[in-house]
C-alpha cells in the first residue's frame, strides 16, 4: 500500500511538471499580453515605457526561457506576483480556497449523503413508485440550468421571502459563524442540485447491474433476506464504478463552479481562474489550474485507495490479493 501510494505521488509530480509546462505555455500564446492590457487602460504610454515593462516582467524574453525562470523560483517557494492583485500569489489564493473548500466541502458531502441511498434505494426498488419519483427528480436537477436554479432560489429567498443573503461571504461588519453559514445555503443548494442528479442515476444503475450477478442469485437461493444480500454484498460493489465517477467530478468541484459563484458574488477559485485567465495574470492562472490538476490527481489516489477498502480483491500492489492467491 505505502510502495503504491508513493508511486503515485511520484507520477502526480511529472504530471504537474508537464501540465504546468503545458498551461504556461497555452497562456504565454493567448492574444495580447499584460503590457497590452495596461497600454489600453493608460493611453499616456510610450511604446519605450512599454518596452521596458516588458523587460521587468521578462515579457521580452523566449518563451522557454520565461517558463524556466518561473519553475526554478517556485521550486524555491516564489510563485511571483499577481497582475490584479499586485500581491504575492499565495497570499492571494488564500481566502479564495478557503471559500472554495467550504462551499465544495459542504455540497460534496450533501450531494453524496443523499445520491447514495437514493440511488441505492431506486435500484432495490426499481420500477416502483418511489423510483419513478427519484428518477424524475434527478432528471429535473440535470436539466435545469445552474444559472437559472440560482437566479430562483435568489429570487425567492432573498426578495420575496428575505430570509437569506442574495450574495458574498459574510456582512460587511462581519457576522461571525452563523452569518457566513446563512451566505453559504443558497450556493450549497445550487452545487448539491446540479451534482446530486448525476451520482444518483449512476449509483441505481450500479446496483441494478450488481442485483443482477450470479452471486447475488446464490446469496438469494441460500435464504438470505434482501436486506443481508444488499448490506453484505451488493452495495459495497456497486460503490466501486459510482466512486471513480465521484473522483473525477472532485476536481470539477473545486475550479469549476465558476456560474455558481458569479451568480452569487461568492469569491471562489472557479472564479478567480477565470479573472486571472482573462486578465492575462500568467502566475495566478498557473498556480489555479496547477492546483485544481493536484486536487483532480490527489482525488483519484482517493479512489484507488476506496477500490482496495470497498472490494479486498483488489490489490494495489499490482498481483492478486492474499485472499485470491490460494485460489477458492
């Protein structure tokens, strides 16, 4: 397991080293660049003083170059400075990923509290009336557009009924822990709507597909209850593809809520990626994306390590499992 582990931390290292290469490089070729945006918004400089910002920011330099500089000062801890915020990066990303983490953190956990069982629930059930309401319920959350869910759920609980904030992080005066958990429920409700569809429709048709196996129908033929079956055997294995879907959506999570956080004035990383992008801020916008590639990476080491826990044939170590090896 450790041996394991390791390797893949040693991989996700070369993958950060190529994607930060790659993404340096897809900015550095974007129309335009910072001193152009700051000629635009003073038009009183000169193309020399244009030229000498370039050669403080090593804009005049090959792109190879400017990339290799960038990598040898953060191997030393020094990101550079953010364009927008004239501020050191981490000193930026700071408040921002704790915004994220909350907002991610507490949708992640309500989407998945309640897709399982549902899905679980609809599959064990299938054909019922309860799952036909789950079902219609999770195609309505997939359907509906998150700016539109967003835009009601403001419109109803923040105007006609004025019972939450309509935007932002805490008051202005700050509110302490429950102000800023008031902040957080609209966005919460909207993430968990637009996740929640999804894993729930994967985990029914997870466990339909495992309720279908041979020893589910031996589990059956020896007298086991339905409950035992799917307490002892079927859920644990239905988890297993259900996981690798919940993984992969983990890094969409954290960088990708940007409608979400537009639409609520929330300062969250999806949003700041896509400030730092568009104003052409290459040391934020590295560092951002570079990050939501760890949290993607780190996400799926999560979900090999739950694919040993939830199933004890699967062995990390790449041969069979001690319980496979003497054969049955």
């Amino acid at each position: 397991m450790i041996r394991y582990i390791a390797g893949r931390l040693v991989e996700s290292v070369f993958v950060l080293i190529i994607m930060s290469f790659v993404i340096y490089a897809l900015i550095g070729l974007m129309p335009g660049d910072p001193i152009d945006l700051m000629i635009k918004s003073d038009p009183r400089l000169t193309p020399a003083d244009a030229a000498r910002l370039r050669a403080v920011y090593g804009l005049d330099q090959p792109l190879l170059e400017r990339y290799y500089n960038w990598a040898m000062k953060a191997l030393g801890g020094d990101f550079g400075n953010s364009r927008l915020h004239i501020r050191p990066v981490l000193d930026v990303m700071g408040p921002f990923m704790t915004n994220t983490i909350n907002l991610m953190g507490l949708s992640f956990i309500a989407s998945v509290a309640i897709a399982i069982p549902a899905g679980a629930y609809a599959a064990i059930h299938q054909n019922s009336r309860a799952d036909h309401i789950i079902n219609l319920l999770c195609f309505a959350g997939i359907s509906v557009p998150v700016f539109w869910l967003a835009l009601m759920l403001i419109i109803v609980f923040a105007v006609l009924i004025p019972i939450l904030p309509a935007s932002g992080v805490s008051a202005i005066n700050g509110g302490g822990f429950i102000d800023t958990a008031r902040h957080l429920v609209l966005p919460v409700i909207t993430l968990t709507v637009f996740s929640i569809g999804s894993y729930t429709r994967f985990m029914r048709a997870s466990m339909i597909e495992v309720m279908r196996q041979d020893y589910i129908r031996t589990a059956f033929a020896k007298g086991a209850t339905r409950g035992q079956v799917v307490r002892r055997h079927a859920f644990r294995n239905a988890l297993i593809p259900v996981t690798t879907v919940i993984a992969l959506s983990f890094g969409t999570l954290f960088s990708g809520a940007l409608i979400t956080e537009t639409m609520f004035a929330y300062p969250g990383m999806g949003k700041l990626i896509f400030d730092s992008i568009m104003g052409n801020d290459y040391n934020m916008a590295l560092v951002t994306l570079l990050l939501a590639t760890l949290v993607t990476l780190l996400a799926n080491l999560g979900a090999d390590i739950t694919y040993a826990w939830l199933d004890p044939r699967i062995s990390l170590g790449g041969g069979k499992s001690a319980k496979t090896k003497g054969g049955s």
